[in-house]
C-alpha cells in the first residue's frame, strides 16, 4: 500500500477514516483478508499515517523518501524503494499493489487474480469491468474548444452495445504483477491478464465530495474497514 501523505485535492488523505477506519489502513486490513497474501507493507512519508500501523504488528512500515513522495514521482520509483528496503522483498513471486484511495472492494478479488495468474502463467493481472458509455462518444478537446472523435478506428463503430462488450477498463485500484516489473519501469507489462469485478461500489477519493459520498455509503451498508 503506497500511502504518502500529500494530496492536492484532498489533503492526507490517506489517514482520513471511511467507516471508521483512515484509507491506508483499510486498504492493508482488505490485503490481509486475502488467503496468498503473505506479507502486508505500508510505505509512507507521513508520520501520521505510519502512526496508525503502530498497533498492527501484521503490517510492515516502509518510511518513504521525500523523492519517492513526491506528486511527480511514479509508483514504480516509490515500490522499487520498498524492494530496496529489504531485499528479501525481492524474492515473492507476485507483488499487488493496492491505492488506498479506493475504500470498496469486493473480498477475494487477490486471491482470484492470483489463482488465475498462477494457472495462466500472466506476467500482471488486474480487475476489469465493462464499459457503460458508449467510446464513439469520447473526443478529444483542442484548445480552441473543438472536439475530435479520439477514436477513429474505421471498423470500430460502436453502434450498439454489444459492439463494445469487449472492451473493459481496469476497476478498484489493484494491480498484481512480478517483482522483475518494478525494476523494468513498467508494473503492467508482458502478458497482462484480467478478471471480472463484481464490486457493487467503485469510488476513487480525489475530492472531497467523493470522502463525503464513500462515508454516506459505508455509514448506510454497514461496510466496513476489515
């Protein structure tokens, strides 16, 4: 779990509480519940946020680097640091990374991207739902405010729903892949392999409107942080 402290839009907010219990924990608690998660690490730059993992002897604290902290540094520079924290990281066969951002996920959803990794032989795997908005409809914006269809594949006509049933976008902010990835540059990177994400909410907080949303929603279904 990369947790840093800063955030533009909303900020620390990886030690702000949905359902009562701050993102970078509750994404950490969700790995844990996995059955092929063996390890558990937190990496932050925040003092607040390493804190909260002071009574949690099952998740590791990574202190991050003011450089790997950064808003432009990559999400591989910042794991490559944790590799290099303990090289004994090095030697698992998968690494997933979860974005405490996104405070709902369905259980076993790790433990399916594994499994199906492991029989497949992927090199990555993430979870994946369908479009719901029809990709004809996307445009790219010049600055002089005219719009071109971003997509101008002749054969693609997306007509119809099911001109698009194949095509899917990567949901729930999980990503598991092979070690050898961070140290390429590339986490998502030689066979990439999918499965179905069945998650009934799907929330990304970046605003401020979206932490207020997910703690209506966790207050209302009773989810909560474990």
């Amino acid at each position: 779990v990369l947790a840093r402290g800063g955030s533009k839009g909303v900020p620390n907010k990886n030690a702000l509480p949905v359902g009562g219990v701050p993102l970078g924990l509750r994404s950490a608690r969700y790995g844990l519940g996995e059955d092929c998660v063996t390890r558990m690490i937190v990496s932050s730059d925040s003092p607040d946020i390493l804190s909260i993992l002071d009574g949690h002897p099952d998740i590791a604290q990574h202190k991050r680097s003011a450089e790997t902290a950064g808003d432009t540094a990559s999400s591989e520079v910042a794991l490559r640091e944790v590799i290099y924290s303990d090289p004994k990281n090095a030697d698992y066969e998968y690494v997933c990374l979860l974005e405490p951002t996104f405070p709902f996920r369905d259980p076993r959803l790790i433990d399916e991207m594994y499994a199906k990794s492991i029989v497949n032989s992927w090199d990555s795997c993430v979870p994946t739902k369908p479009l719901t908005q029809n990709p004809k409809y996307i445009f790219a914006q010049t600055k002089g405010g005219l719009l071109v269809k971003y997509i101008q594949t002749p054969a693609e006509t997306f007509n119809r729903r099911q001109d698009f049933s194949h095509l899917r976008r990567m949901s729930s902010g999980l990503y598991l892949f092979r070690p050898s990835h961070i140290f390429a540059g590339k986490i998502l990177d030689g066979t990439i392999g999918s499965i179905d994400d069945t998650s009934r909410y799907e929330i990304n907080i970046d605003t401020f409107d979206d932490l207020e949303y997910a703690r209506f929603l966790a207050a209302k279904t009773g989810v909560a942080g474990d």
